[in-house]
C-alpha cells in the first residue's frame, strides 16, 4: 500500500531562502511519499520513499539530507547525500524509521538542500499520517481432556497472516502448576500465508482452572524480532484409579492357564504392567503388558504348571497411572483334569467253572490315556484263566472309553474279585485296584478233570432233566384221555 497526498493540506510545502541574482532558481517539491508496509507492527523497520521533483528551466538542486520527524520534532530516520536533482528531473529517496508503540503518528518528511546557482538553502516538507498497529500471526492452542499428574496431548498452531514470510520462529509453551515436556520448539520459517502444528505434552500437577500460555518469538524481513502470546484454559480432573482384573481358568488335563482379563476404569491409561501369579503348589508365566487405554480391557494368559491336581493363586498386577506406581490384586483357584481311568458299566457272568467280568474303561480326564490295561491279579483265592487273562485296551482320549473282557476262577467263599486297571499319563503310570462282589453266588472250583469233562457233566444234567420232562407230559396227556372216556360211559 502507499500513503500518498489526496488532498491540498498534504501540498509540499517549500521554504526558499532568496538571493539577488538574475537567473532562474531551483524550484523543488515532494510529490509523493511511499509508505511500506502501510500498518506496520511496533518494531517494525518502516521504509518511507520521497519522490522529488525539480521544475524544466530550474537551476540544478543539492539535496543535502532527508529526515523524517514527529510533529513534537522527534527525529525517526534520516538519508544524507541521496543526490543532485536536476532540472525536470525526479528522484526517489528512502528513508528508514522505526516505532516502538503502536497508535496514530503524525510525522513530516523534510528535505534539506542549497541551489546551485545561487547557493540558496532550502527546505521541502511534506506531511506524513502512519497508523501502527500491532500485527502478529494467528496462534491457536488445543488440547484434549486433561487428568491430574496424567500427561496429556496439546497443539500449538502458528499462521501467517502478515503478508510476508516469518523467520527464525521460536515456540514456547508455559503453564503455572502444568509441567510441559520439550516446550521449547524451532522452526526456520513459515511462507506467506503458511501455518506449522507443533504437538505438545503437558501434565497438570492439579485438578482444577489452569492456564497454558504459548509464547512466540519470530522475525520479519530484515527488521527487529517480534514477540507474541496466546493463552488458553484448561479445566483438569482428578485422577480416580478403577482398575480391576478377572481370572478364568483354561486349557485342557495339564496344559493350564489362567485367563486374566484387566479392566481399566479409571479416567487415564495405565502403563507399564507386569502381571504375576504366586501359588504354593503351582508356578506361572509373567506378563507385560506396555499400554490400557482408558475405558479399555485387555485380556493375557498366564501358562501354569500344577504339582498338584488343584491350586489357590493371587494374581497380582502392578501398573503406572499418572505418575504414581499402583496394584491390584484377585485370588483364583485352578484345577488339572489330566486322564484318569476308571471301570464303570461292569458286568459278572458265569461262564461253566470260569467267571467273565466285562465292562468299559472310561477316561474322565481331559488328556490322552496310554497304555491301557486291565486285568485280573492272580491271588491265594482268585486266578485269572483263558481266554482273557488280562486285557490291553491301549489308548483311551479323554471324555471317551473302551471295552474290555477278563475271565476268573475263584476258591471257596470268595465275595469280590479284584480288577486291575493301570495307565500311563504325562509319562508316569498309574494303577488303580477294584473289587467286583459276586454277591450270593457259589464259588466256582477248578477240578482235577479237564474242562472239557466238566462240559460234558453239565450237558448230561441236562439231557437227563429234559427225559423226564417230556416223561411227566406224556403221563398227564394219558391220564386226561382216560378220565373223559369213563365219563362218557
């Protein structure tokens, strides 16, 4: 913009100082004077240019100086020597001045020079109306929900609006009770009508009204650094701790863990936790886990190894929220369900001088049997015989069974058979021991007779009992027919 003369108040007004002479004399005047910028900021370099102009048919003029003035004769800048203004010729002549308060100045461009032809000194002054104003770029802070002794996240945003490229910027960021990690920021320059975003931490050490001031140092041009700020309220919560852990027991016979789910609940993230488990008969996997966001879970598993079927744990896990270090803890039992084998569905039957004994082997675990066996111990009252002395039932998945059939002879008296069953699980076999009762039944012997000859007795006790059956038949039917043929006599 350019502050130039509209009006006949802003005539040059030109003062000469005559002499006697009989030739034609310097006739000189400002007819303009460019102002740039046109609203400057305090600080500011300020570059006033006169045009002077001299007369066709004029003497030549010496222009000694320029000076820029306050109507309160206050000297702001001043040029010497710019030059000789010939007759009808012009000359631009700049001058430099700055202003340390912003507000309306009235000022006054004076050129002093001499006629050279007569030597007369003259002065040429033109009135100067400048407005100077403070004019800084945009600042703009944001900042999201912040919690006491939280860190939280902000931005600073810086725009240009002056019209000209900003130099050397320096960001700092300031808050009374707020502690801000790297506040200070450099950024080499920002173009005409360019911005920059500079992220920020912060962390209020209280709940409560605080104020964040962000502070900026910049330079424009070749002129003096400039200064500006910004600040902004923010309105802190307390820091409320709501953290909670749950445990579920998982995995199948001995491959066991412990499924723990955290909740946060608190109005921050926590950070940096190691989850544990202690068990006097159990040990467990640790975890770390590095972020909860607030209102979040997440869930981690924690493998265990059990030395015994079952086992009392606390979980504990100890965490960062804000910046204090905190716990949490929770009690939890957890059972193996490795397989175990046992005899359900058992059925005696007599079989000639021998006894079967069948039924299933049913594995009530959850891991694999191996090795399955059962069988009949041989003792002083009982003697497992053919077919089946024992019986491999080999592999057994949990939740599932298999058959099996044992044959026995027993003395005398005897009331239960023993059965065997042992099994091999993670490794290690295990036997287990049942006595099946044969309740009012007779004991069965082995005689000196072979087996086959005992066959042979019992077929003809049964041959000889069916002689007689059909014998006592035949009388009844003979004794029927006899009687009806008396009666009808």
């Amino acid at each position: 913009m350019h502050q130039t003369a509209t009006a006949l108040s802003l005539i040059a007004t030109l003062i000469l100082v005559p002499v006697a002479t009989g030739g034609p004399i310097a006739n000189v005047s400002i007819s303009d004077v460019e102002v740039s910028p046109a609203a400057p900021a305090p600080g500011e370099t300020v570059r006033f240019t006169a045009t002077a102009q001299n007369l066709e048919g004029n003497s030549g003029f010496k222009i000694n100086s320029v000076v820029i003035r306050g109507v309160e004769l206050t000297s702001y800048g001043r040029t010497s020597e710019p030059g000789v203004l010939a007759p009808g010729t012009s000359l631009d002549i700049p001058v430099t001045a700055m202003f340390d308060t912003s507000g309306t100045k009235e000022l006054r461009m004076t050129i002093y020079g001499r006629d050279k032809v007569t030597g007369d000194k003259l002065q040429i002054r033109y009135p100067v109306h400048l407005k100077v104003k403070e004019r800084h770029p945009q600042i703009g802070i944001n900042t999201n929900d912040s919690v006491a002794g939280v860190m939280s996240h902000g931005e600073v945003t810086v725009a240009n609006g002056l019209g000209t490229e900003m130099s050397n910027i320096e960001v700092r960021i300031n808050g009374e009770d707020v502690h801000v990690s790297d506040n200070k920021v450099v950024k080499p320059s920002i173009n005409e009508s360019g911005s920059v975003t500079i992220p920020f931490q912060f962390r209020p050490n209280t709940s409560g009204t605080q104020q964040l001031t962000a502070r900026v140092r910049y330079v424009v041009g070749s002129n003096g650094t400039r200064t500006t700020t910004q600040t902004t309220t923010i309105e802190p919560e307390p820091l409320r701790d709501k953290v909670y852990i749950d445990t579920t027991a998982v995995g199948d016979g001995t491959s066991r863990a412990l499924q723990v789910t955290i909740s946060n609940g608190a109005n921050a993230p926590i950070s940096d936790m190691v989850l544990s488990a202690r068990s006097d008969n159990a040990s467990f996997q640790r975890a770390f886990i590095n972020n909860i966001p607030a209102s979040s879970s997440k869930q981690v598993r924690l493998n265990a190894t059990l030395e015994e079927s079952r086992a009392n744990a606390t979980v504990t896990a100890d965490y960062e929220l804000g910046t204090s270090a905190r716990q949490v803890n929770t009690t939890t039992e957890i059972r193996s369900s490795p397989s175990s084998i046992v005899l359900s569905g058992i059925d005696v039957a007599p079989q000639g001088n021998r006894i079967q004994i069948s039924g299933s082997a049913s594995n009530i675990g959850r891991t694999i049997a191996n090795g399955v066996l059962v069988r009949v111990p041989d003792t002083q009252t009982v003697t497992p015989v053919a077919p089946n002395r024992d019986y491999f039932v080999g592999t057994v998945p949990g939740g599932d069974f298999a058959s099996f059939e044992v044959y026995a002879r027993t003395e005398e008296n005897v009331t239960a058979i023993p059965v065997e069953v042992s099994y091999v699980v993670e490794s290690d076999r295990k036997t287990k021991q049942i006595f099946i009762p044969l309740g009012s039944q007779k004991s069965l012997q082995a005689t000196p007779d072979s087996t086959a000859e005992n066959d042979q007795g019992i077929l003809f006790a049964a041959f000889s009992g069916g002689v007689i059956i059909v014998l006592f038949i035949a009388t009844m039917i003979y004794r029927y027919r006899t009687n009806s043929r008396k009666a009808r006599v």
